[in-house]
C-alpha cells in the first residue's frame, strides 16, 4: 500500500527557512518522479516543485524559482523541499505526491505559515 507522510511544516518568519519531508513506502520510490503540491484557503492546488527518479532533473513553479530546492534521498525513500525566503504569500499546505500504476498518491498534508 502506497503511502507518503509529511512532515517538517510549521509557523516561520517571513525571511526565513523551512525544510519540508516526506517518507515513501509500499511502493519503489526510487523509481518514480516526485512532486510537491500546495494549496492555500480559497485556491486551487498547485504544482510547487518536481524531481526525477534519479533526481538529477527537477523543475519548479516560477513563484518558488530561486528560493525553493527540491531533492531526495532514495536510500531513505524521502523526499525533500527546502523552502528559503518564504513569504506570507507562500502560507499552505503541502502535499507531496506520486503517480504510481496510474493512480495519484497523496500524503495527509503539512501546514506552512509565513507570518511575523
């Protein structure tokens, strides 16, 4: 059974840094593209950042270009995003996801708050 568990998020100075986490199992991970998705209040959920099986290709959303890095460590089966000069724009949850056998995962979510 595939799972992804999230973890990392919190409340955060606008300015300052954050590093997302999110645990693979039940399935390959390292043989799958990996994504991080968010989702504010009263808006869609959008593409933040992907990453190759491999991790050598990733590409990212133009809001987060520059202060976002997404990586992972597919001898731990965890994905990362390591979020620099976040601001308040940048408050949602994120969601970490995968498309395995033709069915979208997701994990339950972490709260980000941009705030001072």
């Amino acid at each position: 059974q595939v799972q992804l568990v999230e973890s990392g998020g919190g409340l955060v100075q606008p300015g300052g840094s954050l590093r997302l986490s999110c645990a693979g199992s039940g399935f390959t991970f390292s043989g799958y593209v990996m994504r991080w998705y968010r989702q504010a209040p009263g808006k869609e959920r959008e593409l933040v950042a992907s990453i190759t099986d491999t991790g050598r290709g990733t590409n990212y959303a133009d809001s987060v270009k520059g202060r976002f890095t997404i990586s992972r460590d597919n001898a731990k089966n965890t994905l990362y995003l390591q979020m620099n000069s976040v601001l308040p724009e940048d408050t949602a949850v994120y969601y970490c996801n995968t498309y395995v056998v033709r069915i979208n995962y997701w994990g339950q979510g972490t709260q980000v708050t941009v705030s001072s």
